[in-house]
C-alpha cells in the first residue's frame, strides 16, 4: 500500500519524480510488485525500493494515466568537471554553457580513478542547476540497480532525502538511521565497520543544499563508529570525509550554489548535469511522452503530426529550443500539449492554470533560500519561501512587462528588478543564490527577433533577456497582482496595522500604543482614526479587491486585442511555431491575454492549496471580494457584442476559474454564443460543454453558432451537454457526415433538449445520414425550424423526407442546392401542402426545369381556399412565373454568403439561368414600375455573378503561384 511509504522516500521521490523514467528490462517479478517470500534482506531491499521508486505523484496521473512509469527515460547530458571548472560556476550566465565533451552516465563516473585508491569508495558530486534533470537520473539509477541493469558491483543502495535529514534533530548512530528509514537493512553486517564489508555500499544523498553541514574540526566531531549516536549531518560529513566506513562510495546531489558546502580534498569526482542540449535528446523525450497514449490509432496519428511541428520549432532554434534545454521544460511542453489535443471529456477536470501551478510545485515545493552555513537560523525555520521569493522578484518584472507591454528585458532592468533593494548580508547571500540556482529556470537570452520584440539591443551590444516560456510570464504577473504584491504604500501600512490589532487585546491603550509605531499621534486629534480606521481599512481592502476584479474583465475585454487568435491558439503556437504565412497582427504589442484567464485560475480552491504548499497563500476572503466584484463587470462587459474570440476567451476563463455558481451568474446574462470561424478542437468543445453545465437546466441559449468552426463527430459528442441549452443551434460548415447524424437523431429525440432550430448547411451529410435524421422527426415536437441546405440530399433523400413529414411541428424546411430533380421537389411540396404547420420550403440552386417550378408555385396555393393566399412559400428562383418572388432578396443574400465554399461553376450556371427567369418575366410586364423592379434584381444577380468571377480567378492566380 502507498500508505505504507516510508516517510524518507516519501520525502526523496516526491522530489524524484516529475520527469518520465522507466525501466529497462525490468523483472517481472518486481514490475508485478510480488513479494514473495525471501529471507535475503537485499532481496527485500530492491523489491521495496522498487515499489517505492515507482510511484507516480498527483501531476503525472492527471493526465488520464497517459504519462506512466514505463514511459522511456531520456538521459540528460552529464559532464565531468575539474574541481576548478567547479568552481568557476559559482556565479554561472544566464544560461549554462555546454562545450562538446562526451556525455557520461553515472555508472562511469563511479570507475576507480588514480587518485582515489581502492581501499576508499568514492565520492561523486552531481549538480546542477533547478529543472537540469537531478532527481530523474537518481530516481532512473535506483530502478535500474533494483533491476540489476546498472551499478552490479555494489550490493546495497541507500538512498536518503537531505531534506528529510535536515529536519531531523535526534542524535542517531548511522546504522540506527539506515534500520529507522529501511527496516529490513536492521543490523546488516555491511554497515557493520568491520573488515571492508562496506565497498559494496553506496550511499546517495539527493538534495544536500537542504542540509547544514560544517566540516570545520571545531564544529563537528570526528567518529568512525557506525554505532555512535550523531546528529544526522555530522553522519553525512564523516561519510564524506571518509572517517566513517571509508571504504563506502557516496553519490551527493545538489544545487549549484551549494558546491562550496563540500571542500575539493573529499570530492572524488564533480559531475555537471546540463539538460537536454540538442534537439535530438528534446525529440526523443517528446517522442516517448506524447505517443504513450491510449492507443488509438487516431490519437497516434496526432501525436506523430505535434512531434514533427515540435521538431521543425526546435531545428530553427527557437525561443521554445532555450527552454527544451532544461528537461522541467519539456515536460510543461508536453503536459501541455497533451492538455491541448488529447483531453477526455472523461478524464479528471484539468486546467492550465493548473498545470502551471503543479509544474512550479514539482520544482519548487518545500524549497526555501537557505542561510549561509554557520548562520545560527536554522533552515527549516527560514520565513522565505523560494516561490515567493521568485514571485516577489520575477513577478513584478513579469508584471512591469506587461503593464507596458514588454516581452523582453535588458540586463541592467534585470538588476533594477531582481537586486535592487538589497541591504543586508543575508539578502546579498539570498539574492547570490537565487541568481546562481534559479534565474536561468525562468530567463533565457532573447534568441528570436520576433514581430512582439522591437526593442533593439543596446550601443554597447547589450542582451536582452524573455521569460523562457512566454506563457510564464503572464502567469508569474497574474500571481504577483492575485497575491497583493503590488499593493500600494498605504494598503500595506493598513494592512500590518490590521494584523497588529487583531493580535492585541480590547484594550483601547494597547491598540493606541501599537498604532502608534506606524502613525503619528497627533494623527488621531484631527482625523479621530481611531474610530475611523476600521472602515477606513475594509474601504481600503475591498477596493483593492476590486482593483484585481477591474484589471481581470479590462484586460479580458481589450479593443486592440480583439483581432487576436483566442488564447489557446496562441499557447498551441507558442508551443508549435507558426506554419504557413503569418497571421496578420492588428496590434503592435504581445496581446497577454492569458494573463486574466490565470487571475482566474489561480483564485481555484485546488490551485491556492498547491501554492500553500509553496508558501503563496491566497484567503478566502480575497477569492470572495475578487469574485463578487468580477461578476459585476463581466456582466457589463457582456452587455456589448464581442467578437469570437473573445467570446471564446471568456469561457476559458470561466473554464480556469472552476467556479459554479459565478459562471452560472455570469451565463443569466449570455443570451447568444456565436464563435463563428473559430477553429474547435476537443478541448475548446470539453471547455463550451463544462461551462455550460454550470448552469441550471432551465437555462436556454437563444443561438449556439458553431459554424465554420472544424467540427467532427468526435466533437459533437463532447458537445452533447452543451446542445441541450441551446434553442437554435448552428452547424453549418463543418466535416460532419452520415455517422454524425447518429448523434443529431438521438439530439433530437432527448427529451431534455428543446432544440427549435437547427441548421447543417454545408455538411457532406448524404442519403444516408439524412435519412437517420428523419427517423428522429415523428418523435420530436420541438424543432421548428431544418436546414439541410447543400448536404448531397438527392432525390431518394427528398422522396425520404417526403414521406416523414407527418405528424411534426416543423414550420420551415431548407433543402437548397441538393440536386433534386422536378418530381422528387414536387412531391415533398405537395407533402408541405398537406402538413398542418409547415409555411416555407427553400428549393433554389437545385436542377429544376421551367415548368417544373411553375408547377411548385402553383402546388404552393391550397386547394381549399381558392387562391386567396398561399399556404406554403416555395423558394425555388427569384421569380414566380412572370413576377419576382417576394423572397428574391434572402436567396441572393443566402447565396452570397455561402458561394464561396461551393462550386463556383454550378452556382454561375444557376445564377445564369436567374438571369433568364428575370429577362423573360421583364419581357411580359406593361407596368414601367414593374419592369424597373426586375431591373434591380437583375442588377443583384449581376453583382453577385461578378463577385463569383472574382474569386474564381484570384484563386486561379493563387494556384498558378
């Protein structure tokens, strides 16, 4: 049971375990995990060592299972150092610069070198900087010895958390320590001290920054009794100093900054972990990530195309190339990506924010700026935590760039913002080994001149520095803001009066003396704020509330960003490069649009616990006064019309947010979705659909426009929830066929859907899907309303329908341009004619004869009633006999705006004969009143042609290029 982990590895892997590491030729025995019986403690220490170094924390299994322990394992490049290259990395550049030595693996840096003689195990230092890949090849090292593929000639692995160490503070003998955290080692004669028994040991302590140690002789005892009780890092350094069971070999991980905590004379060997520095190890880790999918052949088709996009962005040696340098970086690209193409409506709910927000608790959780070594502060006790160091930091850079719009930062900005306040020695110790550990995790110089990049470089040939994942950017400026870190002078000064009051008692002298260290007293005589301040602070807080509230639904909402791609498109690019020509921008700016969306997402219940665990705390209080306020101006925002993509930037806004009852507030006031030309995948339709379940099932859309948006049958599934709060649904222009009809007919057929109108223009339906969809008809009293304008009906799919009219409240039927001859158009009017509601039938663009239409007109007229007025409106031209049809006007509009997705030919021939129709009718009219009004029809007709012509030779001249 998981529940059974020791604490220690607990520890260890949950900082182990957020990179893919499988195992090669693993035994079956242990990937079964069956511990059968054996008395051979080693045995029992691989098989649980195993058990536990598999386990997959939270963010791997959000991804549905997707991204597993067997997923392949891509080793980073790992360098052999000198002790003095060491040490000249101190104080690194930006980005670590990798010369084109061999890559090692760990077991050859534990070969016997000539310094090191062979009654003394070595001493290997693995460092690295935050996201190089550490605890992926420890976590790949233990697996592989437990396997028996790596490391054979030493008999026992002990892997301890430094982290864990350093809070322990009982003294403990070294085998006490080993039998506490690995029950079954209790004892074991290898850690005996006698004899050499201990050359078969190795001892790999992960994460040693987390760890004081002092190896001055005054500070820490020498012992070479494995039985004596020490402080566990007093064990550690008589381990190193070779004191204690010298003949153990020892693996240390840890960061840069850390180096000089281990003096050069006890270090055997330094290693380098430098990432992924080309993009074959970049493509290969991709490669093993995306395609270990469900195994559908469709998924793997996908999953195959996003790896060749990928490739083709890392072969030009993009932005997205710099930040693949760090193995974190790739696994953010392809959570991502997998939340972008392969999410499942039947999948646990996933957000960006949220994957952001995980990816940052991989890498960054219990981490803190420790003190220097000496320092009296212990460091478990240290109040900073390294994430809101970063936000403090980093964040009000990410939030200056963009405020104004910036993308990229020069060096000298960089000091202003990072180390610019700096007073104390501590703060220059934190600020050395923030800038040594962490800042090339988030910047990296600026490889791309980009259209949002026109800063030039400086005279003096100065680099500019970006944010290594734009998207980082925008997520670090949105935690700055929803923190309330950019507080003014005087919110801060109230709020620390606040906490203060709050920890005193009612006493009014107490309170007065403890305003009196943040206010003058003579204060008080004039503005009597002792009685004021409460309401001055609430005043002060909530419109700082609102202030966020303000910039989320302003920065949601901007003009010049309303001819921007939505923002999931801009991720996927970011991610997958632009192919093709370049989109058009319509701003000069980077837009940031993802910058209000993550406000959003972080103010989620599951996000602010991971960001707790980071020591970022959002109140609930804060949530509570964002949202309220949020409400009010997203509601006024809505009342104005707003593009497409907006539209769909604010559902995945509500979608991040994961607030119920605030989208169903915000939805009272949505009437219309229109996001027309707005290019669906799964996961936009999952987001519509979630969005949309929030609402109460009375909740009824008046219009759903999903035209030309892409969709397919799959999609359609993933849509079902959203159809059933929908009146007048809009799906024209999109790929689905007959078996999407399935769907539509069982639609139809729910009695949980009032759908009144639904439109299919130009989907490749058939005979065959139209004729399931009328299956549907006799059951369903809601539709009013069907076009089936232009889905290869033919004449069978026309007798069809025909013959299923009875018995239904259709009002209007749209068959245009289906290719129906003059019977099967005579027998479905005449089936029109008999139907008690049916008003309109729509028959142009369909091959019709003269006297064929003649014959529909005269249908049109009930029996009954004489000719006094007409029952059923058939649109088959835009004449009727010797007149112009009342409906001359819609048919042109209708087939403007559709032409340009038909067959420029065959709509020409018909308008052609329009043409005729009109001549013809003009010809028969006396009235001059008359004859002028088939002048301007002819004139539509004309324009219409012209524009076809147009096209049809701009696209000619486009082939032709």
């Amino acid at each position: 049971s998981l529940h059974t982990l020791d604490p220690v590895v607990e520890c260890f892997t949950r900082h182990t375990l957020y990179h893919s590491s499988a195992v090669s030729s693993i035994p079956s025995s242990f990937s079964h995990f069956s511990f059968m019986y054996t008395t051979n403690p080693l045995e029992i220490h691989k098989k649980k060592l195993f058990l536990w170094f598999s386990h997959l924390p939270q963010e791997e299994k959000q991804f549905g299972g997707y991204f597993s322990p067997e997923t392949m394992h891509v080793d980073p490049l790992i360098l052999e150092r000198t002790a003095e290259e060491s040490a000249g990395l101190l104080s690194p550049p930006l980005q670590i610069q990798t010369p084109g030595s061999p890559s090692m693996t760990v077991e050859q840096l534990f070969e016997p070198t000539d310094a090191w003689s062979g009654d003394r195990g070595l001493n290997v230092l693995l460092y690295g900087a935050v996201g190089t890949g550490k605890s992926t090849v420890v976590r790949k090292l233990v697996l592989d010895w437990c396997a028996g593929t790596t490391l054979t000639h030493f008999k026992l692995l002990i892997p301890f958390s430094c982290e864990d160490l350093g809070q322990l503070s009982k003294a403990a003998s070294l085998r006490d320590l080993v039998s506490k955290k690995y029950l079954h080692l209790r004892k074991h004669p290898m850690l005996s001290g006698e004899g050499n028994q201990a050359k078969d040991v190795l001892f790999l302590f992960n994460g040693m920054e987390k760890m004081k140690l002092d190896f001055r002789i005054g500070a820490t005892e020498l012992c070479s009794d494995p039985n004596e009780a020490l402080l566990p890092s007093v064990a550690v350094v008589n381990l190193l100093r070779k004191y204690l069971l010298p003949e153990a070999s020892i693996l240390v991980t840890t960061r840069l900054s850390a180096l000089d905590r281990i003096p050069q004379k006890y270090v055997s060997r330094y290693a380098q972990i430098c990432g992924f520095n080309d993009p074959d190890r970049q493509r290969a880790y991709f490669t093993s990530r995306l395609l270990h999918q469900s195994g559908e052949t469709a998924r793997n088709h996908e999953a195959h195309a996003l790896i060749e996009l990928l490739y083709l962005n890392l072969q030009r040696e993009s932005q997205l190339a710099a930040a693949c340098f760090l193995p974190s970086y790739c696994w953010l690209t392809c959570a991502t990506l997998h939340f972008l193409h392969f999410t499942d409506a039947k999948a646990p709910i996933r957000t960006l924010t949220g994957i952001y927000t995980s990816f940052l608790r991989l890498n960054f959780g219990g981490e803190v700026l420790g003190t220097r070594t000496g320092t009296n502060l212990p460091i478990q006790e240290h109040p900073n935590s390294l994430m809101l160091y970063v936000v403090r930091t980093l964040g009000k850079l990410a939030f200056d760039g963009v405020t104004y719009k910036r993308m990229s930062f020069s060096e000298k900005e960089l000091e202003q913002w990072i180390g610019g306040k700096t007073k104390t020695d501590e703060e220059l110790h934190q600020l050395a080994v923030f800038r040594t550990d962490v800042l090339d995790f988030f910047l990296a110089p600026c490889l791309e001149s980009g259209k949002h990049l026109p800063e030039e470089p400086s005279e003096n040939g100065e680099r500019r520095y970006v944010f290594a994942v734009p998207a980082m950017q925008e997520y670090l400026a949105a935690l700055y803001v929803v923190l309330g870190e950019n507080k003014s002078a005087l919110e801060k000064l109230t709020r620390q009066v606040s906490v203060a009051i709050g920890q005193a008692s009612e006493d009014v002298n107490a309170i007065v003396n403890i305003l009196s260290k943040f206010i003058p007293l003579r204060i008080f005589a004039v503005f009597n704020l002792l009685k004021l301040f409460p309401k001055l602070y609430e005043k002060i807080s909530s419109r700082n509330k609102g202030s966020i509230a303000r910039t989320m639904a302003a920065e949601m909402f901007r003009t010049e960003d309303s001819y921007n791609e939505d923002v999931l498109d801009q991720v996927e690019q970011s991610l997958l490069g632009v192919h093709g020509p370049q989109p058009k921008q319509y701003s000069e700016g980077q837009p940031f649009e993802l910058y209000p969306i993550f406000m959003g997402g972080l103010l989620h219940y599951g996000n602010r616990v991971l960001l707790q665990q980071l020591g970022c705390s959002i109140q609930s209080t804060t949530v509570a006064q964002i949202t309220q306020a949020l409400r009010k101006y997203l509601v006024r925002e809505l009342s104005k019309p707003q593009p497409p993509e907006e539209l769909m930037d604010l559902l995945v806004l509500l979608y991040e947010f994961q607030n119920p009852r605030l989208t169903a507030e915000v939805l009272a006031s949505i009437r219309t979705i229109r996001l027309t030309n707005i290019r669906m995948t799964s996961l936009k339709c999952f987001v519509l659909s979630s969005v949309l379940s929030c609402a109460s099932p009375s909740y009824h859309l008046e219009e759903l426009d999903l035209s030309s948006c892409l969709l397919t049958h799959e999609m359609l599934q993933v849509l079902w929830p959203a159809f059933r709060h929908t009146y007048n649904l809009n799906l024209q222009f999109n790929s689905l066929g007959p078996e999407s009809c399935i769907l539509l007919r069982d639609l139809l057929l729910d009695p949980k859907s009032s759908i009144r109108s639904l439109q299919l223009c130009d989907n490749p339906l058939l005979e065959s899907g139209t004729s399931t969809l009328l299956k549907a008809l006799p059951e369903n009293q809601s539709l009013t309303h069907l076009s089936l304008m232009h889905t290869g009906l033919g004449d069978q799919g026309a007798l069809e329908l025909a013959q299923g009219l009875q018995h239904h409240s259709l009002q209007e039927l749209n068959v245009a341009y289906n290719n129906i001859g003059d019977n099967a158009a005579l027998a479905l009017v005449d089936a029109c004619r008999e139907h008690p509601t049916i008003h309109t039938v729509h028959l142009y663009l369909n091959p019709l004869s003269d006297v064929g239409k003649q014959s529909l007109y005269v249908r049109g007229v009930p029996k009954s009633h004489g000719g006094s007025g007409r029952q059923v409106r058939v649109l088959a031209s835009v004449t009727e006999g010797s007149d112009v049809s009342e409906d001359w006007h819609p048919i042109l509009s209708v087939i403007r705006e559709n032409a340009s997705s038909w067959d420029h030919e065959r709509v020409k021939q018909q308008l052609k004969v329009f043409l005729r129709d009109l001549e013809w009718g003009r010809q028969q009219q006396q009235s001059l009143w008359k004859r002028l009004h088939f002048r301007r029809v002819e004139k539509g007709v004309r324009q219409t042609l012209q524009m076809l012509e147009k096209d049809t030779l701009s696209a000619s001249k486009r082939y032709r290029k």
